[in-house]
C-alpha cells in the first residue's frame, strides 16, 4: 500500500512538473514583445539594411565590381531584406497604433532572424574595405 502511494506521488510529481514545463515553454513561444525592445531591434535591423542596400549600390554598376555577387544579392540578400522590412514595418505600424500594448513575439523573431541573416551575408560577401 505504501509503494503504490509513493508511485501514486511521484506520478503526480512528473505530471506537475510536466504541465510546470509545458506552461513555460507556451509562454515562451507565444509570449509578447515591449515596444522598447522592437524599437531596439527595428534600429538594428535599419543600420543593417543600410549597409546590404550600399552593398547593392556598389555592385549595381556595369561591368560588376570585383567581390559582388549578384547570386547572393538576388537570392538571399534582397529576399532577407524584404522579410526584415515586412516585420519591421508591422511591429512598428502595430506599436503606433496599439500605443501600450506589446508586440507579436513571431513577427519580432523574424525580424532579428532578418537582420542576423543580413549580418552573416555581408560578412560572407561584402568585401569592399
């Protein structure tokens, strides 16, 4: 009788603990943003942006520069631009129209994925110093 309490409680125990788990990680998936911390990331993404779109303007000219890669900068680049901008331009139209109210975590990670993604493809590719 005593074995099947001491069963019954540590089955209990995982299953607390589990829900424990479970809760956390819905929090942490589906959780919200702080202006303060989209401005922050919006920032980040727009110096990065800046830096890709002089990277375009460098190897626009015909014949191409030395160093570009117009692969690269129709097919990850341009693309990594376009995502950053969209999630950029959604968080802050949001913020301004929700003043208060915090931001989507999903549109937010989307926009620091941009931006990192943007960051290792210019490190990758851009050699112009």
């Amino acid at each position: 009788m005593m074995k099947n309490m001491v069963a019954i409680a540590a089955v209990a125990l995982s299953l607390s603990a589990c829900a424990k788990l479970t809760t956390v990680y819905e929090a942490a998936t589906s959780s919200n943003v702080p202006a303060k911390t989209i401005y922050v990331a919006a920032n980040a993404f727009n110096v990065v942006k800046t830096t890709a779109t002089g990277y375009i303007q460098y190897c626009t000219p015909n014949p191409t520069p030395a160093g570009c890669n117009d692969d690269a900068i129709e097919n990850k680049i341009i693309p990594a631009i376009d995502k950053g901008t969209t999630a950029r331009n959604t968080l802050t139209a949001f913020i301004k129209d929700h003043p208060g109210e915090l931001g989507d975590k999903g549109v937010y990670d989307g926009l620091v994925a941009a931006t990192s993604s943007l960051q290792t493809l210019l490190a990758t590719y851009d050699k112009r110093n």
